[in-house]
C-alpha cells in the first residue's frame, strides 16, 4: 500500500479508538436515567468513568488533527459542510465536560438534577449525530467540481444516516451498560445486567439492519464480510452478558463498535468523500491527500507516540480497575468526576 492508503487506515485506527473508548463513555452517560435511582447511584455511574473520560476523549482530538494533516481536502469538505451537525457534536461534549466538573459544587439536588440532565444530553447528542456523520460520508452528499458541499443541513438528516445515528447510539448505549456492569457491584451491577438484556436485544435488530442495508447499497465483499464479524461479535456480546460474563461481554462490544467501523472505510475506498450528484466530483484517497514528504514526517511521528499513548492509557485502565459500590461513595464522600473520581476508584 502506498502512503495515502496506509494513512487512510490509521485515521480509522484513531475513530475506531474515540468509538471504542469514548463510545462506553456517552453510554455510561446515557444511563443516569435508567440506573440512578438515587444521587448515590449516579455518583457512583458517574464515578465508573471519572479518570478516563477526558483521556478517552482526545481520540477525537487526534484524529480530527490527523485528517487536517493527512487528508486536508477531506477535512476542508467535511467540517464545512457538515459544520452545523459537528458544532453540535461539539457544544453536546463542552455541555458534558462542564457537567462533570460542575455537578458536585453546590449539594442542592436540583442544581445535581440540571447537570445529570446536561450529561445524558451531552452524551446522547454526540452518539447520535457521529452516526449522521459517518452514514453520510459512506453514502455520499453532493459535491461541486471544488469539492465543496452543496445541500443543507436538512440532506444530512435522510433516512440512512438516522439509523445510523440510532444504531452508533444503541451500540454506545450497550456498551456503557455492560461496562456499569463490568465496574460495580451491588443492585446496579444486576440492574444494569438486566439493562443490557433489554438495550441489548433493541441494538441487535437496528444494528443489523445499518449493516445489512449498508452492505447491500455500499459495501463491498470485505467491508460485508467485516459487517458480518461485527454482527456475530454482538451476539456474542448479548450471550455473555446473559451468562454474566462481563468481561467478554465488553470485550465482544468493543469488537462489534471496531469492526463496524473499519467496514464502513474498508466500503469507502478508494473514496474518503463520494459525490452523489457526480462520481467525476467525489474525493478520493489519491486526491484528498497531502504530499508524499509530509505523510511520511508524520509516519515517523506516530510510530514514536502513538505507542507511547497508547501504554499510558493502559496504564491508566490498569491503575483504575477496580469494582465501585455504594458504600464505595458513601464511605469515601468524595467529588464525582475529575481528581475526585480517581480517588474514588484507586481506593475501592
């Protein structure tokens, strides 16, 4: 493969990582509702992702920035074309970022109340519009001969992309219920076991209908056969969640969410941007990238830190890892996000 090809690929190495690690995140989030019976119980959800969530969030970062470089005509077309959806995305993740740090400075239950509404907002916002993002690129949008975006807001929102936004919310829903399940104990551990149950079976019938309907209309033998790894992983997800096998259960998630993605690239090329109005328009892998010198200079740079970034992570996960309870919260009185939440969990 040549360079373009190969940058091309790494970029769906990061997204796969923001959807894989931030996707648990925006689903941890999305249950407040569903598993906070008390301010004790969301503390405890919130606390679950307390020392990782900023870190699981730079994925973003990076690979917004790995596109500028990489791929400057693809960036240039989809962050104004698609400006509204990710200034969205991006109020949806400044709302929540503030929520965490904001939630335990007064005690009064409404303020608490306001910001635990911020976060399930701040969570379901993104997870959802991703979606729109990633179903459109696959489908393609119009596209003039300078390969800039021609519709409106409105075209982005057409029938495939909202099941697309539905499934990337259902899969990131499941998936921080599992992983509620992985990290506590106690009545929301089983609570959340028999969430995942009822998420799990919804995400299932969605999921396989985005796959399907995207392997028939855009896919590709390999970017089908990827979609068909990706359905059996859920599956098998939903099977060990039902035997409270928590651990393969995530595990098999994280699967599912990876693969999903890497066939939704794996169906775009040679394309990163299809012109649905003229094939003579689209953006391609060739066209959409930088010079050969500067891919290079950045291939020496991610085979430095990326593997630097990517031992402090697990590091972090491991330093992190233990099970919360109630009585966990309760016993310690300490703040629900940021340096609170991590002693919270190195102490649990």
């Amino acid at each position: 493969m040549d360079l373009p090809t190969i940058w091309f690929f790494v970029l769906g190495f990061f997204f796969v990582g923001y959807f894989v690690l931030d996707g648990f995140d925006f689903g941890v989030g999305m249950t407040l509702p569903f598993l906070g019976r008390d301010d004790t119980d969301r503390r405890v959800l919130i606390n679950t992702i307390g020392p990782i969530w900023d870190l699981n969030e730079t994925w973003v970062i990076v690979a917004g920035a790995a596109m500028f470089a990489a791929f400057p005509e693809w960036y240039a077309t989809l962050f104004s074309g698609f400006y509204l959806v990710m200034l969205a995305i991006l109020l949806a993740l400044i709302l929540r970022g503030v929520s965490f740090e904001y939630r335990h400075q007064r005690p009064e239950a409404a303020w608490k109340r306001r910001f635990d509404r911020m976060i399930v907002i701040g969570s379901a916002v993104p997870a959802f519009l991703w979606g729109v993002v990633f179903a459109n690129v696959v489908r393609g949008v119009p596209l003039d001969a300078g390969y800039n975006f021609t519709g409106s807001v409105f075209d982005l929102f057409n029938l495939y992309a909202v099941v697309g936004g539905l499934t990337l919310l259902l899969l990131f829903f499941t998936h921080g219920v599992i992983f509620v399940s992985l990290k506590t104990e106690g009545d929301i551990r089983e609570h959340a076991r028999a969430l995942a149950v009822k998420s799990g079976l919804v995400t299932i019938v969605v999921a396989a209908g985005f796959l399907v309907w995207t392997t028939v209309s855009y896919g590709t033998v390999w970017s089908g056969i990827l979609s068909a790894v990706a359905a059996v992983a859920l599956i098998g997800a939903y099977l060990a969640n039902l035997r409270g096998a928590e651990r393969w259960s995530f595990a098999l998630m994280a699967v599912t969410i990876a693969v999903a993605v890497l066939s939704l690239f794996v169906s775009l090329m040679p394309d990163v941007m299809p012109a649905t109005n003229d094939p003579a328009n689209s953006l391609t892998i060739a066209n959409a990238s930088s010079s050969s010198y500067t891919l290079t200079i950045m291939s020496w740079v991610a085979l430095i830190f990326v593997p630097l970034i990517l031992l402090y992570q697990g590091f972090t996960y491991w330093v992190f890892r233990k099970r919360l309870s109630r009585s966990t919260i309760t016993g310690e009185g300490t703040d629900d996000a940021g340096a609170g939440a991590g002693k919270v969990v190195a102490g649990a």
